[in-house]
C-alpha cells in the first residue's frame, strides 16, 4: 500500500476570524500561531487578510518576527488580493513570505464583480505573481466560488487552471466558498480535476453550510487532493468551515493510506483556548472537542464499559488529552455510580449504593446530572439519614420573597401523622420558615425548638450556580450540642431539609 501524505493548512487565524462577532488580539493570535505550530503540528497556517488593519499588521508582524526565529516562516500565509501590488507592499511591511491570492473561480463573480474578461483577469494575476517572484514572495492562488465555478462555467475553470499551470505559483487552492457541495460532486469534481492536472499541488477549503464539511473532506481526501484548510472548532463565516478536529480523526480512522503530521493530544487545549480567546462556545455534543461527548450517562453503557469495553469506540478519549466521565443522574444506574467511586476511592456496601443510587435518582429528576464532587455530598447525606426515624415529616412550604416585603412561610408540619400549619415572615425565607415553625411548636407541642449556633453552606469546588447545595446546621439544646446536614440543589431547600432531620432528632 502507497501512503501519501496531506498538509493541513490551519486558517483559524484568517477565514475562523471571519465569525460573526469574533476578533483576536495581537496576543491572542501569537498565542495561537505557536500552539498550531509547535504543540497540533499542522503544516501552515493563514494569519490574516492583507489590508484589513493596523492591529492586523501588527499582529502578523508578532507572529512572522516568531516564526523566522524558529524556523516557521515559510508556514505563515496571508490572503492578498489582485490590487496592483497594495498587498505585496503590505506582505513586506509585514515580514510575511508567502501569499494566498484570491482570485475569481466562477464566470459569475468574474463577470459581475470584476466586469473583467478572462484574459483581462489571468494578465492581473500574472502581473501580480510576478510581482510577489520579485520580491521572494512564494504564491498560492484561491479560486474563489470554485464550486459554483465547477457546476456553472466548467469551461472557463479550466482555462483558468490551464493557465495557473504556465505559472510560477505553488498551489492551487480550491474552495467551496458558498459550502454548496455534496459529497458526490465534491469527489467527481477533485477527482476530474487531478486526473487532467497530476502534476499540479491542489488544496481544499470546505465550508460547512449543510453540516457537510467533514464529509467533503473526506471526499476531497479519496479523490486525491494535496491539502486541507481546517479551522479550530470549525470556526469561519455563517456556518464555519470543515473542523479540525473531526477531520483528523477521520482521516485517522478511515483513510489508511493517508498521512498527517498533526498530535492528536493537543486538540482538546487548543480548543478549548480558542474557545476563551473568541468567545465563540462549543457545543457540549461537538465531536472530540464538545463535553459531553465522552461522558456516558446510561448506566447500561457504563456496565457494558465494565465487561469487555462494550461500548467503546475508536474515539478513545486519550487519544485527545481527555478522560471518559460517567454522569450521574436518573438514568445512570449503579454502574456509573461505581466507575465514579473508583475514581474517588469510595467504597460502599450494596446496601449504602443501593440508597446512594436512589437519592441520585430523586436528585436527576431535578438536576439533570450531579457530577462526581456532590458524591460525597450524597452519601453523607443518605447515610446521616438513615440513622435518624422519620416521625416528623415537612410535607409542604411555600416560601414568599418580594423586592419590599418582608419574606414569609406558609408551612404545613405532619407530626407521627396528624397535620398542623402556620405562616409567619422574617428576615429572610429560612429565618420565616423557622418563625412559622416556632409558632407551631408554641402552640401543638411542649417541645422547644433548639437554639441555631452555627449554620454552614458549601458547594463542590469548581460547581456552578446550580450545583448541589450542602447546608451544615449546629443546635444546641440546653448544653447538649448537635449537627444535621441537608442536601438539594436550592440552598433554603437543603436548610430546611437539615432542619427536618433536627425535629426528628428531638
């Protein structure tokens, strides 16, 4: 078997930046230069757009001063335009060495854009080739709206290819600009295209606005193409361009003979800073690079990961510097709670995992997932339960809280099987709650109720406002002192819970 190579030419920099809404600073995309170059190891990158900015300037001039002192200069590229030398005046300034010249790769966009003749454009292009020779400037030509091009002027493509060939350039750079392909047309296209031109270095750019970007890669890959143009989390204007990360597990997997440099390991950190840097957030399902996509959640899929890796695929999430989770909710089951107390070094007998699963389940119909720091959380809470008989049940509340107001409880307190109710205000919907329960106490009961010393309220480190809320409240009772927890996802939730515990313990 042949195994050829294929570059991957990253053009986060330049066509990702062209997302709606996002712009990197100087920093931002030096950063990102060195981590494309040295850490994913793509082949070239595409910095930015000439005569966009000065802070476009300045940041090319960062990345290229970079890249010529660690021998990367010949990777950095930028999109020129056929302008009568402006660009090549501006790739100087810049330090940049090679240029990606768009130019018109539909009759149309030549026709109504340009209101130039074929002739007229190839001699622009000339000229400018010529022009970039002169001052040792390397050429790749874009063929803009090639796909369009293909499907409605085949005849003037390939004149235009025809003349490229006569050309001092060295790459041909075909992209999909509208993201209009199918995967058939995308294959007979490049294959027809590299059967008539073997010699000739040809590139792809899909775009993705049918979610057929990956697909087209692929296909572009099969019908033999030199190169791709891939962007971090697929970043790119209106629906993006083809993913970096998708297509090289692809291409991994399924396309044997084909070769690429890049390190898997460092998708997921350079994702994950483009992600900050732009603002532009993943998707949790996005493949490889989204959070939940190697989290199982059934726990049917944790037990069959449990014998023989049932359901494991290809995708292993080392391969991209990640960890498989299990998630914890309604559906996980036993199993997945398991996998997460290996990893907590917990152990529980199968009595205490049996309770342990069904407050998970209570709490997953509340929460769709608790993550593994509330565990210890839970089963303190379900274990401390278990010691206590339940005689004394809150059975409803309406807690009350306007802007103005003073808060208010309306409670409803069942006592080994008799109902009382009460409504009270106070400083805040726990200090109400407590009133109200004062009151009952004053009047239906003998009992007083222990004097609050402490109370304590703690989330897992790392969780968001809807994290699991362990509310941790001290009593004391003439000398005798005595703490209760509660647990739920509302913080006066799981006071009250602690607060019904204490009732049962007095």
């Amino acid at each position: 078997m042949i195994v050829r190579n294929v570059e991957i030419m990253d053009t986060t920099l330049r066509d990702g930046e062209q997302t709606s809404g996002v712009s990197f600073s100087v920093s931002e995309k030096l950063t990102i230069a060195k981590l494309l170059l040295e850490e994913l190891k793509v082949d070239r990158i595409e910095v930015a757009s000439a005569r966009v900015s000065e802070g476009e300037l300045k940041a090319v001039k960062q990345i290229t001063s970079w890249a010529l002192e660690n021998n990367h200069l010949h990777k950095i590229e930028v999109l020129t335009f056929v302008d009568g030398g402006k660009s090549i005046e501006w790739l100087l300034d810049s330090g940049a060495k090679v240029q990606n010249l768009l130019t018109k790769g539909s009759f149309n966009h030549l026709k109504y854009q340009l209101k130039k003749t074929p002739t007229e454009h190839f001699e622009d292009i000339k000229n400018t080739i010529l022009l970039a020779a002169k001052n040792n400037i390397q050429t790749n030509v874009y063929l803009e709206d090639w796909s369009n091009g293909m499907r409605n002027s085949r005849d003037y493509v390939y004149q235009f290819l025809d003349f490229l060939t006569t050309q001092s350039i060295k790459r041909v750079l075909l992209p999909d600009t509208l993201g209009i392909l199918t995967p058939t047309e995308t294959f007979d296209f490049l294959k027809e295209i590299r059967l008539k031109y073997p010699e000739l270095h040809i590139d792809f750019h899909g775009h993705n606005d049918y979610d057929l970007g990956v697909a087209n890669v692929m296909e572009a890959v099969k019908a033999g193409v030199n190169g791709l143009h891939l962007t971090v989390n697929g970043m790119g204007e209106r629906a993006g361009n083809a993913p970096m990360a998708s297509v090289l597990a692809v291409i991994k997997d399924f396309l044997v003979d084909v070769n690429i440099t890049t390190n898997e390991k460092s998708l997921h950190k350079i994702s994950k800073l483009v992600e900050t840097f732009s603002g532009f957030r993943i998707p949790v399902n996005k493949p490889i690079v989204g959070a939940n996509v190697f989290t199982q959640t059934a726990g049917i899929h944790a037990d069959g990961d449990n014998k023989n890796n049932l359901y494991f695929n290809d995708l292993l999430p080392e391969r991209f510097g990640r960890k498989r989770k299990y998630a914890l909710g309604k559906t996980s089951g036993k199993a997945n709670i398991q996998k997460n107390l290996q990893d907590l070094g917990i152990r529980l007998n199968d009595d205490e995992l049996k309770k342990v699963t069904q407050r998970i389940i209570e709490l997953g119909d509340k929460k769709e997932v608790v993550s593994q720091e509330d565990l210890p959380y839970i089963i303190s809470d379900v274990l401390d339960s278990d010691t206590i008989e339940k005689r004394v049940i809150v059975e409803n509340y309406v807690l009350g809280h306007a802007k103005g107001m003073k808060p208010s409880t309306t409670l409803k307190l069942k006592v080994e099987g008799i109902s009382y109710e009460a409504h009270a205000q106070g400083d805040g919907q726990f200090d109400a709650f407590m009133n109200a329960l004062r009151k009952l106490y004053k009047t239906h009961s003998k009992r007083e109720i222990p004097s609050l010393i402490d109370y304590a309220v703690r989330i897992p480190p790392g969780s968001h406002s809807d994290a699991l809320c362990e509310t941790i409240i001290t009593w004391k009772k003439e000398k005798h002192e005595f703490t209760t927890r509660g647990l739920d996802s509302d913080q006066t939730v799981s006071a009250i819970k602690a607060t019904e515990k204490m009732l049962n313990i007095i």
